[in-house]
C-alpha cells in the first residue's frame, strides 16, 4: 500500500502525538483470530467487526463494559464463549508491530508529549499500554512510559465519540488542535478529525477508508506514516 497525504501547513508541529493503541500499536488482530476457534482470520475479523458495530451503536457512544460488548459479539456472530474468554485470558500476549521499538523513542527524544486513547476497560487498557511500553523500552535509554493514558471506561465514551478524544487533552495539558492522533482504523480518521485534531493513518493492514475525513497522511508503517514528525 503505498503513503498518501493532504496538505499540512510547513511551520505546524503538535505539542503531543496521541495514539491509538490496539491497532495503530499492537498488533490485536491476530490475537483476536487466534482466540478463535478455527485461530483464522475469517472468524477473527467478523468478530471484530461486530464488536465495533455494537460499540459505533451506542447510544452517544455512551460506555458499557468492553468484556460485555466483546463477549455480547462473539455471540452475535455464532462463536462459542471460549472465544472472548481466550481473548480476555491472553490479553497480556498483545504484542507491539515491529517499529514501534524504535519510533516511540524516537520521538520522545524530539520533545512531544506521547498518550493513548484506547477502546477498553481500565484493566486490559492497562495491561495494553504496559506491552506498548515494554516494546518501545528495547530501544529506549530507560524505561519508556506515556505521558498519558485514556481508556474508554475513564472517559465514559467509547471512540469515535468527541467525548472519547477530548478526554485526555486536559490530562495533557493541550488543546485539541495541538495534537497529532494517529490512527489505526478509518473510524478513528474520522473520529479524531471531527474532535478538532490532525490525524495521520498508520493502517497496517489495509483497511478500507470509510468517511470523509482525510488523514494528512497514510501508510501501512509507523515511520512512514510519521515521516515528517520524526
């Protein structure tokens, strides 16, 4: 997939680089396929698609416990509960994609506030972060940690919501329009545009553009999807 990207004024830099953490970071889909019977991505991926249809239809985006909505999916698509209980029993398996070792280092040593807004509950957005930070460590001097952490249980609101966004901009000490968010999903694109901040798209997996927003730019690699941040 090759990068594309809208205009962006030369002279604007973020004061933070917020992210999405389980697609943009980790990479979920293959524990999600995994935890499926078949372990295929066929089942993986209509699981997940549900499980995001239930989220996108709450009303306001209002929160319900992300175990119920993921448990309340797998059931909608015809997957038995071990399904979600191996989803939720492995969480702590998440692994980061491969350059997020070196490009969370990278631009903490350029200065910018790093957070994460997530879709989930405090403990798996905990334990999700932590395996963010434990990769972006091997290629840090020290432990790498984020400034900032905003599951959607803390906020109240699930992502695409504004609510779900803005939450963490004062925990940050920024404005909306400060902010880089780098998406994982078109979802996110949009979400992120229409809470006011500049959005770039690392879509890994090459996923199908849905909305009207347009991020500045977008590429299925974490350094190239940042290339003029970093």
């Amino acid at each position: 997939m090759s990068s594309t990207a809208a205009p962006i004024h030369a002279d604007w830099q973020p004061k933070a680089i917020v992210f999405d953490l389980l697609t943009a970071l980790l990479d979920s889909w293959t524990l999600w396929d995994a935890s499926t019977p078949s372990g295929t991505s066929e089942e993986g991926r209509r699981w997940r698609h549900r499980y995001l249809e239930l989220t996108f239809s709450l009303p306001g985006g209002s929160y319900v416990p992300y175990e119920d909505c993921v448990r309340q999916a797998a059931q909608d698509v015809g997957l038995p509960a071990s399904a979600p209980d191996a989803l939720i029993r492995d969480w702590a398996n998440l692994k980061a994609w491969p350059e997020v070792a070196r490009v969370l280092p990278q631009l903490r040593s350029k200065g910018y506030k790093l957070g994460v807004v997530t879709n989930c509950s405090v403990r798996l957005g905990t334990i999700a972060t932590q395996c963010a930070e434990a990769a972006a460590s091997t290629g840090a001097d020290g432990r790498f940690t984020f400034d900032s952490t905003m599951t959607a249980e803390e906020s109240g609101f699930y992502k695409p919501t504004r609510e779900a966004y803005h939450a963490l901009l004062s925990k940050m000490g920024v404005e909306a329009s400060d902010v880089l968010f780098v998406a994982g999903s078109s979802g996110d694109v949009q979400g992120a545009t229409d809470a006011g901040m500049r959005v770039v798209w690392h879509n890994k997996v090459g996923l199908p553009k849905k909305g009207s927003a347009d991020p500045i730019k977008e590429a299925a690699a974490l350094q190239d999807a940042l290339s003029d941040f970093l």
